[in-house]
C-alpha cells in the first residue's frame, strides 16, 4: 500500500505562514508539516507566493501542489474560462513547482443532474486542451480533477485521461454543505467513487481534494488514496477546535467549557492525549490551548502530521475512531477497512 501524504493547503495569510515556521523553530519540532504543500496560485497574495517560492528553494517544502482554484469557481469568486485563461499564464510562467492540478468546475450539492454533467463534461474537454497548450516539460506534472456524482461520470473522466497518458489524478466530487456549498464533506457516495476510480485505473496516483481531518484521512489511505490536501487544522482552530491523531474536532474554546456547553474538559483532554500518545509544545497546557487559537492551529497541524505517519502503526486506530468519532466508523464498511 503507498504511504499516504498529507498535503498542507496554505491558504493562510503570510503573517500566518511566518508566525508558524517561527514557533516550529523556536520549539524545536522535528515533525515536518511543510514537506507537502499545496497553494492556489491566482488567490493567493503575491507576498505568500514569494515566500512559498523561497521555501521550496531552501528545501522546507519538497513537494509543492499548484491547485486551480476550481473550488473558487464552485463559490462563484471567478467564472471558469477566466479562471482557465489566467490559470495558464501562471502556469506557463512559473515552472518551479512539482504538481500542476488543471483547471476544473466542480459541482455542488444544490446543482441538478444536468447541471453536474455539464461541468464535468467542462472540466475534462478544458483539461485536456489546457494539457496540450502547457509546456510538454509541465504536462507529466499534471493532475487530472475527476469530477461526478454518478460512477457512468467518473467513468467518463478516467477513459479521457487515461487516453492522455496522465499519470496523477484528483478526485474533487465530495458532498459539499454550508450555505455556499463550499465545505467538502466524506460521504459514502463520493467514497464509492473512489473504489471505482482504484478498481479502474489501480495504477494511477490518486489524491483527493479539500476533505481531510484525522479519521477521514484513516479512511482515505485504507482506501489506497496517496495523497489528501486540507486546511481543515487552521479552520478547526479558528472556530476553537482541536484534533487528536485519528479523532475529529472537538471544541475547548474557554467560554463554551464555563457554559458546560458541549466542548472538551480538561479530563477528557488528558485522556485523549494518553490514549492517541500525542505530545507537543503546543498542548501541554490545556487552559492555554483553550484560550489560544495560534496553539490550536499548531497543535492541529502536528496532530495531522502524526496521524498520517503512524496510521499503519497505531495499535488502536479503529476503537480510538469507534469511540471518539462514531460518525467516522460507518466509513469503514464502504471502504471495506
Ligand atoms: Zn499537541
């Protein structure tokens, strides 16, 4: 089985990035959060873009992720031949990343039957035209978005890749909730689609798109996906929640705790640190934790790095997911766990 990667998507502003690598430093963090990273490019500030560039230069980051941005296209931020157009200018004149995601239209929850077929109808006659009109030194970088509700339109996208010769692919139709449908969710559809894409094309790298906390990761690498993008630990931190390897987001936000009102205390707090055996600099005060939101985003970011690099090794991984994320355990039957 390929080892899963997890993808940091930074879509943070650059005090963000640099208040981070100065506390990982300070601290002496040997966990690397930043090998894989994961940008788009054209909604990103030229300042992020800047630095992201200087990292990939000193070697913080290995591997870096170009995405498209077809998720600003599902809010409605930019129309979707403007994003191809501008997407490929980037593309073609920035050369120093080592994925390239082509431009893709995804569907959302609310749209009808034949409003999905025609975006991933888009999705994959632009690809393939963007394909052909990147550099052919770009072209292997690629990664081919599948996108469908149905199998017969994931099918679709795989036949037309695989006649490109493309060698990574990313699939991006989860469910999506929020009131602009613009939060991914796991659902037992889109990991349908999933086992399809494996039993079809087995030797492609899959990744997918935007869905990731610790126990949808657990599920996604048992499923033979290789490698997931999230920003869900900065997001998680940001509404006052915190991850544990494997667990979901649970809230510790000082006021809702006085309130009793439905969050982490501080004994199932300690518990979940000795259960999962995770330990940084950034939990080891719980009050702090709680008041914290610069803390909480680093204790989640290494709680996501832990996850991902001892998900074959953890002898309780599935009763740590039965009991402190039920929701997540139904998942272990579609992916055949
Ligand atoms: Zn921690």
């Amino acid at each position: 089985m390929v080892n899963l990667r997890f993808v940091c998507t930074l879509s943070i502003a650059p005090r963000d990035l640099r208040m981070l690598l100065c506390e990982l430093k300070y601290q002496n963090v040997t966990l690397k959060p930043f090998d894989n990273v994961l940008i788009s490019p054209l909604f990103s500030r030229s300042e992020t873009i800047r630095l992201v560039k200087k990292l990939k230069e000193d070697g913080t980051i290995r591997n870096l992720y170009f995405d498209s941005g077809g998720y600003q296209v599902q809010k409605g931020v930019i129309g979707y031949h403007a994003l191809y157009n501008h997407l490929l200018r980037f593309y073609q004149e920035n050369d120093w990343a080592d994925y390239y995601v082509l431009p893709d239209y995804p569907p959302t929850s609310l749209d009808s039957p034949e409003q999905v077929q025609q975006k991933v109808r888009l999705t994959v006659e632009c690809g393939r035209q963007f394909y052909w009109e990147l550099p052919s030194h770009l072209r292997e970088k690629t990664i081919g978005v599948v996108q469908g509700r149905s199998l017969d339109e994931v099918h679709y996208c795989l036949e037309n890749y695989k006649r490109l010769g493309i060698k990574q692919l990313g699939f991006g139709s989860f469910g999506t909730r929020g009131s602009d449908s613009g939060v991914n969710i796991l659902d037992e559809r889109s990991l349908e689609s999933i086992a399809f894409i494996r039993r079809h094309y087995p030797e492609i790298r899959l990744h997918t798109f935007g869905v990731g906390n610790p126990p949808t990761a657990y599920i996604l690498s048992k499923m033979g996906v290789a490698s997931f993008d999230s920003s869900g630990w900065i997001k998680a931190a940001a509404y006052g929640n915190i991850y544990f390897p494997f667990t979901r987001a649970y809230n510790v936000s000082f006021r809702r705790i006085e309130k009793g009102n439905g969050a982490l205390n501080e004994d199932a707090f300690l518990q979940l640190k000795d259960l999962t055996g995770h330990e940084c600099p950034f939990c080891r005060d719980f009050r702090e934790i709680s008041k914290s939101r610069d803390k909480r985003v680093l204790h989640n970011l290494l709680s996501m790095v832990e996850t991902v690099e001892s998900i074959n090794e953890h002898p309780q991984v599935q009763s740590v997911i039965s009991q402190w994320s039920p929701n997540y355990s139904k998942f272990f039957k579609v992916g055949k766990v």
